[in-house]
C-alpha cells in the first residue's frame, strides 16, 4: 500500500495529458520509477511527511532487500535472533501503519481538493481489477519480448 500512495500523490501532481496515449505514456513511466524518487518530488507534501515517507521507503528496501541476510547472520551469532528478528518487524507494522495512515488522509484531501468524487468499494474493485488486468498484460508482453534481447543479424561476426 505504501508504494500505491506513493504512486497515487505523484499522478496528481503532474497535470493530466490531454489524449489516452500521452496519458498511458506518462503512467507506464510512473510505474517505471523507483518510488523514492517519485516520493522526493512530491511538492504538496509536508516536509516532515515527506520525510516520513523516505524513511518507511528505505524501511521497505532494507526489510525487501537486507533483513533476510541479516536475520540469518544475526541468528548464526545469537540465541535472540528470532526476538529480534520480531521487535524489528513489529516496529516496521507500526510504523507503516501511522504512516499509511497519514498519507490516506493527505490523498483524500489532495482528491477532494482536485474535484475527484469519491469511489464506492464496487468502483474500486473494478478499478483495481482492472489495474490487475493491465499490469499482468504488460509482464506477458515483456515475458514476450524481453528489453534487451535483440539477436544479431543473419552474418554478423562476434
């Protein structure tokens, strides 16, 4: 959830391209960016919410990248690993709940600001139907032709 509020304040701040391909266009690149980038640009945010927000973001890419490795190393050394292996994620749980918190309630202002109504839970569904949908559709079509997998032409030397 953390990553989609991310990704939801930083398209309402770019303004709304005016035809569907620049649109697609411009959302494919948002999807495409590391959210800790997309979360240093966000303007509306306050200074300490945005800062906030880096923080939880290098929480979830230690937690995503380093806990595991940690976890096992510190339980090759300690008979507490597991205890601390739990405090730590508690601590993540905790954190990433206030901030979720805070980030709906900036997202619902920003929406309700920007004249955007608000969504029952059967539009949401299908909108994240269809978001799932699109996103299994475009992993397909690189599963299909893969970026950087160009042969050589017929007769081309190493």
């Amino acid at each position: 959830m953390l990553e989609f509020s991310v990704f939801q304040l930083t398209h309402l701040e770019r303004p709304a391209p005016k035809d569907f391909e620049r649109a697609m266009r411009q959302l494919e690149g948002l999807l495409k960016q590391p959210r800790g980038d997309q979360a240093k640009n966000l303007r509306r945010l306050g200074e300490d919410l945005r800062s906030d927000l880096l923080a939880a973001l290098e929480l979830r890419n230690r937690l995503a990248h380093d806990f595991l490795m940690e976890y096992r190393m510190t339980r090759a050394v300690d008979d507490n690993a597991m205890s601390w292996a739990t405090e730590v994620l508690r601590e993540a749980i905790s954190t990433f709940d206030d901030l979720n918190g805070e980030l709906d309630r900036h997202a619902e202002t920003a929406l309700a600001d920007a004249g955007v109504p608000e969504l029952s839970e059967e539009e949401e569904a299908e909108i994240a139907a269809s978001l799932e949908r699109w996103s299994q559709d475009l992993v397909r079509s690189e599963q299909a032709d893969p970026p950087g997998d160009e042969t050589a032409p017929a007769g081309a030397e190493d």
